[in-house]
C-alpha cells in the first residue's frame, strides 16, 4: 500500500512538477491582479513584462525538467531491484528442485545457507542447521578429512571432490554421500565461505557393488566351466575303464561256480567299480554332462522312491514327507535328480551323527522376474521341493561355499566335496536354482526350484529284475577296443551273435552287407571321426526301423537327449553290469 502510494507519486513527477509550476505561474497572475488592478488580461495572464513571462515559463521548466529526471531515476532503480528480484529467485527455485544438498559456510565450517534437499538428507528443519558446524553432522573421520580439504581449498581455490562423504542423520542413522566443495569469496576476492553440494552415493556404490558382483559371478562361473570340462573328461575316460573292469569281472564270475575261492574278491571287484561308478556320477553331474533321458515326471514319486531307499538304510533318522497332492509335472531325468536328493539325504544323515529329523516338502510356485533374477532362470512355474534337517548347520564362511567343488569340511577320506557341486550342476542343467538357508546349531534347509511343465506325467510299468536271455545278431559300435572285447563277450553270453566295429564308417560297411541280419545295434556316442549322431542318422537311411541303443560314459551339451528325440530306442550309462544290458537290450527287443 505504502509502496503504491510511492510508486504513484514518483511516477507522476513530471506531472506533478508542470502543476507546480503552473500553480507558481497562477499566484503570480494573482498577485498581480491584486496590485496592479488596471492591468489588462494578457499582463495578468502572461506578465507584465517580457522579464516577468521569462521568469515564469523558466520556473515552469525547471520543475518539468526536475519532475521527468526523478521519474527517470527511480524507474531505473526500480527495474534494476525487480531484476535483482528475479534473479535471486530463479536461483532460489533451482536450489530447492535440484536433487542435490546444496549449503554454504563461513571460514569456521559453520552453515549460513542451506536447500530444502540438504536439509531433508539430513533429517534437520533448516532453522536449527542455520549456524551448524559441519562438524556436527558428520563422522569424526570425515570431520577430520572435511577441515584438511577445507584448508587446502582455502589455499588453492581451486574445487575439491570428496568421494566418502559420510554424515550422521538426525535420526542416527548413517549416509554415505558426495561433496564437491569450493571457495565462496568476497568482491575483493577474499575468501568469505565455502560452498557444497552433496549427492547422495548409495546409488553409485550400489552400481559399483553389481559390477564387482558381476565380475566374481563371471570369474567364478569361468572357473567351474573349466573345471566341469575336466571333470566331464575325466568322467568319460574313467568310466570306460571301468566299464574294462567291470566286464571282465562279470565273464569271469560267469565261469566260476561261487564256492570258487576267488567268487568273493571278484564280487568285491565290482562292489569297487560301483564306487568308482558313483564318483563319476558328481563328476558328470558337477560337470553338467550326465543330463540323459529326459522325462515328463511327477517329482513326489522321485522324492518317494528316494525318500524310503534312505529311510530303510538309515534308521536313526526319522524321515517326515509333506508332498502336495496335485503337484505340476516337470521335464527331468529322473536318475539325475534321485542322485541330487541323495546327496542331500546324505548330507542331512552326516550333519546329524545322534539322529534326527528330515523334512521333505513339495509345493507348486509361481516365480516373478524379480525373485529369479539373481538365480539367472526364467521366472514362471516352478516345482518347489525343500530338504530340511535338525543338524548342526553351517556358519557364513562354510554357506557361502559349500557348492564349490571340492569344498568339504569333513576329515580326509570322509568327503571328496563334490555332493553339492554336483547338485548344484544338475539342477542348473534343468533349467532350475538351489538355495540355502543354515544357522549354526539350527539346522540347515535346501531348496530347489524346477521348471514346471504343462504336459502329463507318463509311469513306466516296473520291470522284473531276473536276468534275460536272447537271440538274434547285435552290431556293436565302440571306439575303445577293450570295450568292444568285453562288450561282444558279454553279448555273446547272453545268446546274442555280435558283429563289431571300431568306428562309425566301419558300421556303416557292415550294415550295408548284412542290413537284413542284424536285429539291433548298440552304438558309442563319443566316437572320433564319424560321430554317434551322424552314425545313428546314416544307419537310418539305410534302414529306418533299425532298432538303435546308445551307450556312453558322458555327454556333450544334451546330444544324447537330441539322439534318443530323433527316434533311437534307448540309452545305457556306462559302466553296465550284465543284468542292466540285458534288460535294456530285452526292453528294445520287445521281450519285456
Ligand atoms: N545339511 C548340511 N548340514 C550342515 N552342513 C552341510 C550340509 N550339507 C552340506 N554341508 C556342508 O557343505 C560341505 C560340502 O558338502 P558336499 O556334499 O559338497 O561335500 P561333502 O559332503 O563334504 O563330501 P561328499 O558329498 O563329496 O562326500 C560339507 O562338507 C558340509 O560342511
Ligand atoms: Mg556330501
């Protein structure tokens, strides 16, 4: 109001100072009537004379003149103040919208100016951080390392970025954040303050934290990709040596009647050669290479069937199922994941020297994107199945490790380390991810996450175990001579004429001739040259409804499972015993 009445006056000064004049310019013409009454209406009016009208119009300039220069300045001044206005404003309104903390000090440290947002990152209203050192509200060691910056700023004027800024909230709580700091100076260019801005660093640490995350995940899953090539190499290579073995001992215990003094040692042999069997198992499990006869399964019967094998032989643990009735199907080879819950029921047995519990539960899940991201699987529908004890559990150290391969805490010769890395390489090699959750002294629960699928379960009839004799002519195909030795000897005690070849080409050669003969081919699948892929297909061509039984120590990348999907009758893992072949060659044959 007040300024109104001021910025009306001085706006009309031009005006006011012509009415000036022209009321000087009437008491004048006044006055002159008065005194001099016989004067005529122009002398009245202008003056009487030419000096008395010059003095008049000159008084009447001199306010016009005067009236235009104080309107002028005081326009002037008021732009430049409005201007001024603004400007601070602008300023203001970008302070308070960035999302940075901005403050400024004085030479001490102590605050004279803050933004909304360095006062919300603090948790402090603005009056009560007004006057606050910087001191006050943040860690000692960067209190410290804050005044050592500030002095250097102060010497060279030049900015500094403090990285680990860490300051202390009202409430307590800590914030690690960023300041870049800089000097705030007087006209003259004396230092007069220091002026910051802060950005919060949770978000970069925890982009750096990922990117760290990231690189050991990639080390790390290098790492088990070398060591799984070995480990497949290894598997294969051992398992037809014992394949070896395990032949010439089943055709020597076929010639000799079992009170024969060495009966027992070559029972033993093959009780050996079942160990040896059971290690490339992990191995081929870890190495992700033992995926095979892929099935759509109810997994309650693999837990069921499982479950009761371990129950029976450990009495002291008391085994408790809880298994959903309409569990989904899921796509798996059924041996695999019987391996990968034994090796868990095992754990649980040996984490529990007095006896204990075992809890067994399945359950149908829907997994979203976000949960399965960090296991690195499509999220959908899952088969939950967790494996839970009461034993001793694990501590941090031995849970972040525990599915490295070669991992154990057990005495030497108790544990080789492989069980859980060849859980963990199974489940992978079904599309799924394997949990833990252990406390020391509190038990420890394994949960596994399958791939659920939309189509029905198929039950194999049980087969009888008596062993199955046959006739009729068998191609063998192998690489390894001793394999293919052992192989037609066993063949051939069980009634069959077997025809041999060393490699995929020779195969062909012998089919070709005897194509009519031949009742059923058993064929390696790792051969060199002529693989047993392209082996399988040409023996095809030849003759479609050729029947074709894959044998193999090892698997690359799922070929097995690509062969058995183009047609061919049947796989059997080396090393077989004589039972286990012939069942598969009576399955094939049609006898059973
Ligand atoms: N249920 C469990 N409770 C407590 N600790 C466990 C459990 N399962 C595994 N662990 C820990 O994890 C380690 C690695 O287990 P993993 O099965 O891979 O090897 P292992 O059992 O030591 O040897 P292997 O299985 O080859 O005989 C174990 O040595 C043990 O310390
Ligand atoms: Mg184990």
């Amino acid at each position: 109001m007040k300024n109104n009445l001021k910025d009306t006056i001085t706006e009309s000064m031009v005006v006011t100072g012509i009415c000036l004049a022209a009321f000087y310019w009437i008491c004048e013409s006044f006055m002159y009537f008065f005194l001099e009454p016989e004067a005529n209406i122009f002398q009245i009016f202008l003056g009487p004379d030419l000096f008395q009208i010059w003095t008049r119009v000159l008084v009447l300039c001199i306010f016009a003149i005067f009236g235009s220069h104080v309107q002028y300045t005081y326009n002037k001044r008021r732009e430049a103040d409005s201007e001024l206005r603004e400007s601070s404003e602008k300023y203001r309104t970008i302070l308070e919208s960035i999302e940075e903390g901005y403050f400024e000090t004085d030479l001490n440290g102590n605050l004279t100016f803050t933004n909304d947002p360095f006062c919300k990152i603090l948790g402090y209203p603005r009056n009560q951080l007004l006057g606050m050192n910087t001191r006050e509200y943040t860690t000692p060691d960067t209190a410290e390392k804050i005044s050592r910056i500030m002095g250097q700023v102060k010497q060279t004027r030049r900015p500094e970025d403090v990285p680990d800024y860490d300051v202390i909230r009202k409430n307590g709580r800590k914030a690690v954040l960023e300041l870049s700091i800089s000097l705030l100076t007087e006209k003259n260019g004396k230092p007069a303050g220091f002026r910051g801005m802060l950005r919060d660093a949770t978000r970069r640490k925890e982009t750096e934290e990922q990117k760290r995350l990231l690189e050991t995940q990639l080390q790390q899953a290098q790492k088990m990709e070398s060591i799984g090539t070995l480990a497949g190499g290894i598997a294969h290579d051992f398992n037809n040596i014992l394949m070896g073995i395990q032949g010439n001992a089943t055709l020597m215990q076929l010639k000799i009647e079992s009170e024969h003094p060495n009966y027992e040692k070559i029972k033993n042999i093959e009780k050996f050669v079942l160990n040896g069997t059971e290690l490339t198992k992990q191995l081929l499990g870890f190495a992700r290479r033992g995926k095979y006869l892929v099935k759509i399964t109810d997994l309650n019967d693999v837990i069921e069937k499982s479950s009761s094998l371990f129950a029976r032989t450990k009495k002291e643990i008391q085994v408790h199922t809880d298994l959903h009735g309409e569990i989904w199907a899921a796509e798996v080879d059924s041996g695999q994941i019987e391996q990968a819950l034994l090796n868990l029921y095992v754990n649980a047995w040996q984490a529990m020297p007095e006896g204990g519990d075992l809890y067994l539960k399945t359950r149908n899940i829907l997994l979203d994107g976000s949960y399965v991201k960090p296991f690195k699987v499509e999220p959908g529908k899952y088969v939950e199945i967790s494996v839970s004890d009461t034993g001793v559990g694990m501590d941090r150290e031995t849970r972040k490790r525990i599915f490295e391969p070669f991992f154990t805490t057990k005495e030497m010769g108790r544990g080789t380390g492989l069980g859980l890395a060849s859980v963990y390489g199974i489940i992978k090699s079904h599309g799924g991810y394997i949990d833990v959750t252990s406390e020391k002294e509190k038990g420890t629960t394994f949960t596994i996450y399958l791939p659920a699928s939309e189509k029905k379960v198929v039950r194999e009839k049980a087969v009888p175990t008596e062993m199955l004799r046959g006739s009729g002519t068998i191609l063998l195909i192998d690489d390894e001579k001793m394999i293919l030795d052992v192989g037609c000897e066993l063949l051939e005690e069980l009634g069959y004429t077997v025809l041999s070849a060393l490699s995929g080409r020779e195969a062909l050669d012998i089919f070709q001739k005897n194509s009519d003969k031949i009742d059923l081919i058993i064929m390696d699948m790792i051969m060199p040259g002529m693989g047993g892929g392209e082996t399988f297909d040409r023996l095809r061509n030849i003759n479609p409804n050729i029947k074709v039984l894959l044998s193999s120590g090892y698997s690359v990348n799922g070929q097995a499972s690509k062969i058995l999907r183009r047609g061919c009758d049947g796989f059997i893992q080396k090393p077989f015993n004589l039972n286990q072949l012939a069942e598969k060659i009576g399955k094939i044959m049609g006898k059973r």
